[in-house]
C-alpha cells in the first residue's frame, strides 16, 4: 500500500482543504502516515503565505520533506504555491506545484510523475477562476467538530494582506451543495458544524438572491444537526437579516468571531477597512440584543504602519469598552507585495512587543470577566478530547455553544455527544466544570442556550 504524509501551514481553511486532498488519497487506496516520524511515498504540503514568516516556514518544511525520503514524490499546494509557483518549482526534489485551484486533479498528477518523472508545474491565474473548488471532506482526523468550507477567495483587499493574490475573488458554494454536505457529516455523527471560508460573511456576495442569512435558515432545517458555528464574519457582513435569523435560531452558537484588527478610525481607513469603530460598536451591540450571553471574539493587529501611541491607545479603549470574550493579538508583519509594505513610518519592533503584551495582558482580564457570569450556569458541552494537561486525569476538555473552553471529569465515550456541565471556575485559558448528564435529545428552546438542565 502507497504511504502518503500530510504538513499543513497557515489556517482553518487550509486544515479543511488538507482533510479534502487525504480523503482524495484514502479513496485511491494511500495509507496516512506521520510526517515526522513515518517515511512515506508522497508528501503533500499545505502553504501559507500570510506573512514572509510564512514562505520562510513553508520552505523549510518542502526540504525536509526531501530530505526524509528523497525518492519520494513531493506536492506543494496552498496559498504560497499560488503566489510564488516558479520559486518552489525550483527547490531541487520538488515534483508538483498545484495553487488553491485544481487539487482535484493531484492523484492524477503523482501518476504522471511515476511514469515520467517531469516536474510539474499546475497553477494558473487564480484571479480568473469563478468557480467554487468542490472539495468535500465527509469525515475529519480526530475531529468532534465537523468544518463546512461554503466559500473561496476575498474581494476586499485589506492593505496588509494578500490573501486575494492568493485565494482570488469570492466564490460562493452552491447552496444545494452546503445542504448535501450538512447533511452527510451530520449522518457520520456529527453535531457541530463550523462554516468556514476565506471570507466566510460574504457567502452569496456573487449568487443571484441569495446570502449567508438565507443559508443559515436552511442549515437550521437540516434534521440532527444541532449546532451551527459561524468561523468568522465581518462586522460589515452582519445585515439587519443576518441578525434577525440569529435572533430566531435554536441552532446558532452563542459565538461570533468578528475581526477588528484596529480600533482606530485613522489606523481602519489605512488598513482600508469598511467600517468604522462606531458601525463596529453599532453592529455588535445588535447582535448582543439578539443573541444574549454571546461570546464575541476577534483579531488585533498591533502597530500597524504609522500607528502612533495616541491611536494604540485609542484602540485599546475601544477594545475594553466593547469587552470581548477573547482577542487574538498579532504583531503587524510586513508582507512582500501589500500596500502597507511600502508604507512609510513602520512602528519598531520593540514598539510593537509592549503593545502586544499590553493587550495580551487586557485579554486575560477580558476573558474572565466574560466567563464569570456563567458561574453556576448549567452549559452544553461537545468533549473533544481527554484534558491535553493531563491525559490520565479522567477529565475530558470540550467548547460550549458560547465558546468556554471548559475541562469536566468523564469518560472517553462523551467525546463528541453533548453533555451537560455545571459551571463551577473560570479562568483565561481553561474553565471547569462538573458533569450533569448526556443529553439524548436535540435541545429545544431555552435549553439549547444554557439555561436550564
């Protein structure tokens, strides 16, 4: 049996595409194994390409992918494949180049290369493709949580990034589509689904009458499946509609990641965000009244070029006020490509370091002020593995609808049905709990939000 390993860089979405490109293999008879630790036939990896950081990692793992066994057949995909093809092309060992477009023809091109063994080189111009890539992943690695990818590629074109050069434009899955594949994970036994995308919000931008709101409405229809999890909206993409059917879902988590990045005006309109702090606020306090006890989490990019101390600040201010459940804090890393590379007044190094411990140190305290007021609350918990701490404790680690990280005591037959767990501690990176009982059937009302047993 062919051995096949896997190396994924980068995000969601390429773990999603990756699970996509084994299920490929798996049904062509491959054996996956470990790429650290296995020699393995054909070795694929997934790129990223966010920051130069990124390139530089993606690089190192394509050598030492040939390094492990150098008569192996070598695949590079993703997004740094996509932007830089002829750079990776011309890393001695490296056999296929295929970008975010196309990986349904991989097999296809690992036989090709037994029978010749002539590099190839299989991306296009991605900012033609119009097209959704049908990649469907019908069950996940050690996953109790199911991924959903229902759109591809951003027409945004944010200043720092270059996710669009390397995703293309939006294309938005076709609705029957995300409805069939619902309802297949939901056959294997999932209970969760996490809709995912590059620019998840958007989906149904480039449909005719069509959007994210009326796909919502038709998950919640989808028999079995008894959470929805929205990966990532933008603050602009949360319509009055959008709205309205969270307020009216039994099935939506009580969790939106929504992406700040600045909370500044003058550090938005640079970044050529589309909103500002006030539509932000406006939009989140919506979605406060429709959804009560909502984790809201998102993204912060610090020192951005010419972010001054007034507007870190500033931004800093917004941040507390608003009171998010969690931040994700990054450092601006400049990107080979973007406007705001060739931006005058990039912040110092040093700069950027105490402002990212200034706002890692203000997520800790955000998080446990969000938590606290569940002390006591009885919440739905979908264990995903034993504690990670400690295996052998007995404890089991899981998200609750509204995103607390919660460790209970149980057994490894809860992992991926959903139990009810009393709240009894919080804290910034994990919570604790204790078990109440497994819940057999599909919560109605109230009961699905937590508040009662």
């Amino acid at each position: 049996m062919n051995k096949v390993a896997f190396h994924t860089l980068g995000c969601k979405v390429n773990s999603y595409e990756t699970e996509a490109i084994w299920n490929l293999f798996k049904q062509n008879g491959y054996e996956r194994v470990d790429f650290e630790h296995d020699v393995a036939d054909v070795y694929v990896i997934n790129t990223c390409t966010v920051t130069n950081t990124g390139d530089k990692k993606s690089r190192q793992v394509i050598r030492r992918a040939i390094r492990r066994n150098p008569e192996a057949i070598v695949a590079v995909t993703g997004c740094y494949a996509q932007t830089s093809p002829k750079e990776i092309a011309e890393i001695p060992g490296v056999d296929i180049v295929v970008g975010t477009q196309g990986r349904d023809r991989l097999l296809e091109y690992v036989a090709q290369i037994r029978g010749e063994r002539t590099p190839i080189n299989a991306v296009g111009n991605i900012m033609k493709t119009r097209e959704f890539e049908e990649l469907d992943v019908p069950n996940f690695t050690d996953r109790t949580r199911a991924s959903l990818k229902i759109q591809e590629g951003c027409n945004n074109f944010c200043t720092f990034c270059i996710i669009p050069w390397a995703r293309g434009l939006m294309r938005s899955r076709k609705p029957e589509s995300v409805i069939e594949q619902a309802e297949k994970l939901v056959a294997e036994g999932y209970l969760e689904i996490v809709l995912t995308g590059i620019h998840t919000g958007g989906y149904g931008e480039d449909l005719e009458d069509y959007n994210l709101a009326k796909l919502l409405v038709e998950l919640e229809q989808v028999e079995g499946l008894q959470r929805i999890r929205i990966s990532s909206i933008e603050a602009s993409q949360i319509t009055d509609e959008v709205v309205a059917v969270i307020d009216r879902s039994e099935k939506i988590c009580r969790h939106l990641h929504v992406p700040l990045q600045a909370g500044d005006d003058d550090v938005l309109k640079r970044m050529r965000r589309k909103y500002t702090t006030a539509e932000f606020m406006d939009r989140i306090r919506k979605v406060r009244k429709a959804l009560p006890g909502v984790a809201i989490t998102t993204d912060v990019i610090v020192g951005f070029p010419g972010e001054t101390e007034e507007q870190f600040v500033t931004g800093y201010n917004f941040i507390k006020e608003l009171g998010f459940a969690e931040l994700h804090v990054f450092p601006y890393s400049m990107r080979t490509g973007t406007p705001a590379a060739r931006m005058e007044d990039q912040v110092d190094e040093e700069v950027k370091k105490y402002r990212v411990a200034k706002l890692i140190e203000l997520n800790q305290q955000l998080s446990v002020k969000y938590a606290q007021p569940f002390i006591g609350d009885v919440l739905e918990i979908i264990p995903e593995r034993p504690y990670k701490e400690d295996p052998t404790s007995g404890k089991l680690m899981g998200y609750s609808d509204n995103y607390l990280n919660v460790v209970f005591e149980g057994t490894e037959d809860m992992i991926g049905k959903i139990c009810k767990v009393c709240l009894d501690e919080v804290d910034a990176e994990y919570c604790t709990g204790t078990f109440v009982r497994v819940l057999e059937a599909l919560p109605t009302g109230m009961e699905s939000k937590g508040k009662a047993v």
